[in-house]
C-alpha cells in the first residue's frame, strides 16, 4: 500500500510492504537496555492489555511478550502483519492490519497504548479521540524511538550519505538526539509525566548494518528493486573499505511517557 505524505520524504511515495521481509529479518535490533527502561516504568508487563500502534513486524510485542503483558499489534500493511504472525508463532498475540486512525477496540479496552518508530506518521487528530477513548482511566500512551546519529558516528554518516545519493527527498537523515515531538492535540487530554533520552550503542556485522539500511524508508520501501539492488552493491563496498568485520553504530533512544487525564 503507497503512503504519500507532503510532511515525509517531500511526498514521495513509499510502501513498508515492499521491504518487509528485510524488515522482519534485520529491524529486530532494539538492545536489551531499551525494553528494560520500559519494564522499569512499570509498563508493558504481567497483567497489563497493551495496544502496539504501527507494530511492523512485531518487534515490540514479540520481544516484551516474556513480560506478561496482553498484546495486541495494528499496522497499516498486510505485509508487515503477515510476518509479525509468522515470528510470532506460538505466542498468544493478536494482529490486525488497519490503519491507526480506523481502530475501533471497545472503550476503556487497554492500559498501555505504545507507538513505536511510528508516532510521526498518524493523522494525531483523528487517533488522538481513538487512543484517550481505548485507554482506561489512568492509561499511558508510551511513546518510544530510537535512531542512529550520523552526525556522531562516521560509518552511520558515510551510510546515510549513499542513501541521500539514490534517494535525495528521503527526510530521515540528520538525525540528532532529542525528545519525541508531542502534537498539541494532546494537550489538556494527556499529561506528560516522563521522557528520557539516551544514547545506545547497537552491534552490526557487515551484512547486518547493509540490511538495516535496506530495510529504511529511504531504501527498500520506496526504491525500484534495480535502485535497490544498485545502491546494495555501492554500500557493501563502502562497509569493504570503512568498517570491521563487527562495529557498533552509535544510536540514541527517547521514551515519552504521556498519562490519561
């Protein structure tokens, strides 16, 4: 399914469908740290309903799913949902393929709400309603990021600038660290009582970084597959000459934690 949006990617057309078999294999990258700052929050464990907005391929509920929590996943494309169910097998998680902003679960029907590497690309004043009407009194919408920093590391920077060469309209380069941008329609709806921001190294291979780069926006879901397969060629023999065998990307990760008022 093309998505178009004049706020992303200068209204280029991309499809998280095309790619997500690369997405599935090499996206499953968040390090340990990340999903035990969540657990110290005391959310997403034992006892708790979560809704994960925009979950791709399941990441998120597949990796916390050892913490207790009742999980349920939405995405926008099939594709992503069909391989979230296949990593997921046998674990009691549901999955349904629907835009965020068409959800329609029963009022009052979770206690966290999470949005992962996803929050900036919803319609906020028509999911706003939605996610403060799904949430129980009281309810968190946890919102959760993490990215490389280019500007900090040398093999992200060279990386991104081979993807910028096939993809110029491509807006997830430069990134910096910072917290989550809240719309402001939550405001006077929600109350932000925590974020944090962090840095995080991830580990790669060779073969790995190549695939996380693949599996971006800017790449593998908006690029014919001979661009692909052009720019894959370029960017193995840049890592040839750059990068060891193993190596950490320098990232950081941000977690905003917003309460139902």
């Amino acid at each position: 399914m093309d998505i178009t949006d004049s706020r992303i990617d200068g209204g280029k057309a991309f499809d998280w469908g095309r790619t997500s078999q690369d997405y599935a294999k090499y996206r499953d990258i968040y390090p340990d740290e990340f999903y035990r700052r969540i657990i110290d929050r005391g959310l997403c464990r034992d006892g708790q309903r979560v809704l994960d907005l925009g979950t791709g391929t399941g990441v998120l509920p597949r990796n916390m799913y050892r913490f207790g929590a009742k999980w349920t996943g939405t995405d926008i494309s099939e594709n992503q949902i069909e391989q979230a169910r296949i990593l997921s097998h046998g674990m009691d998680i549901d999955y349904y393929a629907v835009p965020a902003e068409e959800i329609d679960f029963p009022d009052e029907s979770f206690d966290v709400i999470t949005a992962c590497q996803c929050f900036w690309y919803f319609d906020h004043e028509k999911l706003m309603p939605e996610i403060y009407r799904m949430l129980k009194p009281g309810g968190t919408l946890l919102l959760l990021y993490m990215a490389w920093l280019p500007e900090e590391d040398i093999i992200a920077s060279d990386s991104e600038k081979l993807v910028l060469k096939y993809n110029p309209s491509w807006s997830g380069a430069g990134e910096t660290k910072h917290p989550i941008i809240i719309p402001g329609c939550y405001n006077g709806h929600f109350d932000l009582t925590f974020h944090e921001e962090y840095y995080l190294p991830v580990r790669f291979t060779k073969e790995s970084w190549n695939g996380r780069l693949k599996a971006c926006r800017g790449i593998g879901a908006s690029l014919s597959p001979e661009e692909i397969a052009q720019w894959e060629k370029e960017h193995m023999k840049l890592l040839k000459d750059i990068a060891p065998d193993e190596f950490d990307i320098l990232h950081y990760a941000a977690l905003s934690e917003l309460k139902k008022l």
